[in-house]
C-alpha cells in the first residue's frame, strides 16, 4: 500500500524546483515507489566546500528537500508539513559525479512525522545519513486569516 495521499509525476515534482535553492545546487527528482523518494545531485562547483568534496551543507540541502517535498505528498490537502529538525552524519568523502538520497518514512503521524535519508555516491557507498522530523499543520480557512 502507497504511503501517497497526493497524485504526483517526477515532471510536478521538478517544477516546484524552478528558481530555487533547489533548482540551483542542480538536484532532480528521479525516481518514486510507495514507500520512497529518491532524487540526484551533481557533485560539482554547486555543491562542493573550498577543499573540493561535497559540501555537508549541501548533502543536507537534499536531505531536506527529500524529505520536505515526501511529507507534503503524504498529508491531505488541508494540511501541509514544515520542518522542525534534521541532523545529518557525514560518513564518506565525494569530489565527482552525482549523489543519490532516498527519503523514507519512519513515522507518519498525525501531528509529526519523521524520515530517514540515506545519500549515496555511485558505487552505492553510503556518504551521509540523515533524519528529518517535520510538523503536520493544518491550512487555516480563510476566515481564520
């Protein structure tokens, strides 16, 4: 059973990226299933620290946009999700190519959720793990504004 409460392609998904932090460190969604989302990120002058590897901050960039976009997908339409903390490990070095994260739940709650990220370099070696825990809010109606 999928944990999707919101109908979505890859194409919806990218277009929220456009002229965004996002859409700048190069990071496309790629792939989905019912239980995950996966996107990729170049490895390049966008996202390295001065030493040349992988900026950890940009590792968490995609870890928040991972697990940031799946919470929205899996909440109905009258409630939306926002971060509340995240903490990363960075586990390997990275100077070239592209990383891949995949966001997956641990908790799906009414009122918070919490999601494991584990980004990958292309041999499939594991280069930081994170966790994301977000709050489940309500829209307000409009004349609750």
């Amino acid at each position: 059973m999928s944990i999707w409460r919101k109908k979505f392609d890859l194409n919806d998904l990218n277009q929220t990226s456009v002229n965004t932090l996002v859409q700048h460190l190069g990071i496309e969604y790629s792939t989905f299933d019912d239980n995950s989302l996966t996107a990729i990120m170049p490895v390049d002058s966008r996202t390295h620290q001065p030493f040349g590897m992988l900026h950890g901050g940009a590792s968490v960039v995609l870890a928040e946009t991972l697990g940031s976009i799946a919470a929205n997908m899996c909440v109905s339409d009258d409630k939306y999700c926002v971060g509340l903390d995240i903490n990363a490990n960075h586990i390997r070095v990275v100077r070239t190519g592209f990383v891949k994260g995949t966001a997956s739940p641990v908790h799906l709650g009414a009122t918070t959720q919490v999601w494991q990220i584990t980004v990958t370099d292309e041999r499939n070696n594991l280069v930081c793990t994170s966790r994301l825990t977000m709050a489940v809010l309500k829209h307000k109606k409009k004349d609750e504004a």
